[in-house]
C-alpha cells in the first residue's frame, strides 16, 4: 500500500503534474508563451484565413505558425495537438511508448465548407427534395475521399495522437464545449485516483476558426465586434465589454501519480488536487442568472481538493469577455468567497489569448501552474474602464509578483458545461 505521503485526504492516489506542452495565438512553447503573458502582449489580429467582408467581426486569435497538410480543423487541430504533446512529453522526460489512457478535448468535428460544396458539385442530380444526403454518399461511393472522411470522424485525433505516442487501450475524445480542456484533466486525475493507471495523457486542442464558426457564434452575439485596434478587443470585466475573441490554441498536461513520479525521479511541476464539474439546465446557451450551477461547481472543486475558502491565494477566472459570463462568474465567486474574494488576485488569460473554446480549460490550466513556479501572476490587460458592478483584484494590465500556492480555475461553457480545477504546488 502507498505511503500516506502519496495519498489526499479521501485516501486516494495524489496526482502530479510532471509535463506540460502550449500553443496558443501568442506563440509555440510554453516559455515563449509564459513571456508573452506576463509582458500584457495580446495575440488577437486580424482574420487572414478567410474573407471577413461585410462580417461584423474580422479579428481571431488563430493559430497560423503550424504547418498543416490540408487547410481543415482536424489537421490543424491535430497539429497542435501533437506539438504540445511533444514539447510535454520531453519535460517529463518520458520517451518511447507512453503506455497510459489518453483523454483528449476537441472541437466538434464538421468538414469545411469549402469541401461541402465541392462534394455537392461532383455529386449526382438532385431526384427529389430533401435528398441531399443520398447524394452526398453516392458521390464518396463512387470516388471515395480519404481526406473527406478523415475530416468528418469525431475521433480521428486521438486515434492518430494513440498511434503516435503510443497511448494504452481506447482514447476518449470528448467535447463539452468551453469545459472540454478541463473536463480532459478531470478525466485524467479520476483514472489514477481509481488506481487504473499510473499515468495520463491529457490534451485539449482547437483548431476550429471558421468563416461558419464566425457566424455561427455572431448569430448568437457572443463575439466582440470592437475590430480595430484587434489586441484591444477582449477586455473582461470592463464596462465596455462585448463579447470574446475566438482563438485557437492547445495544451498538454502528462499527469502521473505523487508516487510513480517520485520514485522515477520526475520533476513535480505542481499538484492537481481537485475537480469539480455540474451542468446548467437554465438555457442552452446562456448560464443561469443566479450562478447557481457555478456556485456549486467551485464548491464542489474544493471539496474534492479537502482545500478551504481561504487557501486559494489566485483564481484563473474563465473570463470571457461577454457582458453577461463576467458578470455571473463574478456573482458565483462572490457567493463562494465572500469578503475574501477582494484580496484573491483573479485575471483572465482570455484577455490575451481569446477563447480557445475546447482548448481553453487546458490551456488556462497550464498558466496557472506556471503561475505558481514562477511567483508571477499574469495581467487582465485592456482594463481601463472597471465595471464598477464587479468589484475585483483584476491584476489590472501589468503583471504582479506574488507568492500563489493554491489556484482556482474556472471554466463555464456553453451548453450548461461548468467545470473546475484546483491546483496547489508540489507538498512537502
């Protein structure tokens, strides 16, 4: 049995941190992007991929560094996927076949349209309305498209990450939208916690910007429409405030047990001590007004991590940008921490970064980890006009030196996803 040094306070396996890999609009590479960060530099530019006339929204925080093969989301998404995977793997010093689970976030699969229209077009005659479908797969049956097919599988990523790293037994893809990065993590932690491995791969990856995933998000007035200057954009907490930036971005966090880490000679990069998750039945888009599915998702985080009210000495808020998200965070975080919450340092990377979406848990996981081995808490830039409804310690556009050892990171997504990470240094 595993020394009680190895063990949480529910007796079960404590899981370590002993890798991590990100990309996102500021760069390739964790030290890199960390630099970027804590210097308030914003990756948000203007849309190059694609035409962005007579849209209300032309600025993105995309990644356009990574050499793909084919312009789509599963490539690019799997090309971030893999390089993050890379670079964690080589900090944890692990090589060759990784020989646990992987559990990977990803964005809804949909091919281009660009390779809809071009199925439509060598596609039979329509023979009645509706049969749209029909002709779709008479058309592959009759020349099938590898490239096409691969683009429309949910779980062509992670079957190409298992091959690559060799992952053991099935890799879990899963979507639940803003939480996805983080759920990921979650799974991962409940995998060596159930003593079913030693270790886990978790990545999250988001290669998803689209001309349709514009719209799409535009329809629904969710993004900023505040273009020009594009890194002025995404400005949480602020009275001015109107929507997030879409971005794209990945991150990859090896996760091992306390005690397998230890006894290979890993370095521990921090300690992932809890995970909270809960569902929000309120609307299918929007969060409930009262916070209450928040509320108990953070408490539910703490409680898993045996971590009081008063020991979280930073929060890595979702902070999104949109006028109504900031403002339930807020309230949610209110009704968690009281008057403790004025003196907790709380900013959101989204401020520079975007909304990496399925990414986003993972990547904002990795900051914050990185947020207690250097002592240096990153900035909320572009705040210049404080709401005065939401009375935080915002970090505000500068960075700050301070000594963090207990982080709450919150993701609050679409479709009533909530999820929660508590994170702490390596124990003693």
């Amino acid at each position: 049995m595993a020394s009680s040094n190895f063990r949480d306070h529910l007796g079960r396996p404590i899981v370590a941190v002993t890798g991590m890999g990100i990309i996102t609009s500021l760069g390739q590479g964790l030290e890199d992007n960390w630099a970027a960060l804590t210097s308030g530099k914003s990756g948000i530019h203007k849309i190059t991929r694609f035409p962005t006339d007579n849209l209300s929204t032309r600025i993105c925080g995309t990644v356009d560094f990574i050499e793909i093969p084919k312009p789509n989301s599963v490539e690019r998404s799997f090309a971030f996927a893999r390089e993050t995977t890379i670079e964690a793997l080589a900090q944890a010093g692990l090589s060759g076949d990784f020989n646990g689970p992987l559990f990977l976030a990803a964005p809804p699969i949909e091919p281009e349209w660009s390779a809809r229209f071009e199925l439509g077009d060598r596609s039979p005659p329509a023979a009645k309305p509706g049969d749209a479908y029909d002709r779709f797969m008479a058309a592959l049956r009759e020349r099938p498209d590898p490239e096409f097919q691969e683009a429309a599988l949910f779980g062509a990523i992670s079957e190409r990450l298992a091959d690559r790293f060799g992952t053991r037994g099935l890799p879990v893809t899963l979507s639940t939208a803003c939480a996805s990065g983080a759920t990921a993590i979650q799974l991962g932690v409940e995998a060596i916690r159930q003593g079913r491995t030693d270790r886990a791969l978790t990545v999250a990856t988001d290669g998803s910007v689209s001309a349709e995933a514009l719209i799409r998000f535009s329809l629904l007035s969710a993004l900023s429409t505040q273009n020009d200057p594009p890194e002025k954009a995404s400005k949480p907490f602020s009275k001015d405030r109107d929507g997030f930036v879409i971005a794209e971005g990945a991150a990859t966090l090896v996760l091992e047990s306390l005690e397998a880490a230890v006894a290979r000679g890993a370095k521990i990069l921090g300690i992932i001590k809890g995970a909270g998750e809960k569902a929000d039945s309120f609307h299918r888009t929007r969060s409930s007004p009262d916070g209450g599915p928040a509320i108990a998702t953070i408490r539910a985080a703490l409680a898993d991590a045996g971590v009081a009210e008063g020991d979280i000495n930073y929060i890595n808020a979702h902070g999104t940008s949109t006028p109504e998200n900031d403002k339930m965070e807020y309230g949610s975080m209110l009704a968690v921490f009281g008057e403790g919450l004025k003196s907790i340092p709380v900013s959101s990377n989204k401020s520079m970064i975007g909304h990496t979406l399925t990414a986003a848990g993972a990547v904002e996981a990795v900051f914050s980890l990185q947020t207690m081995l250097t002592g240096t808490v990153p900035p909320t830039i572009n705040y210049t006009n404080p709401d005065p409804t939401i009375a935080l310690d915002v970090v505000p556009n500068v960075k700050r030196d301070a000594e963090v050892t207990a982080v709450l990171s919150n993701s609050f997504g679409f479709g009533g996803q909530n999820a929660s990470l508590v994170m702490t240094r390596e124990p003693a």
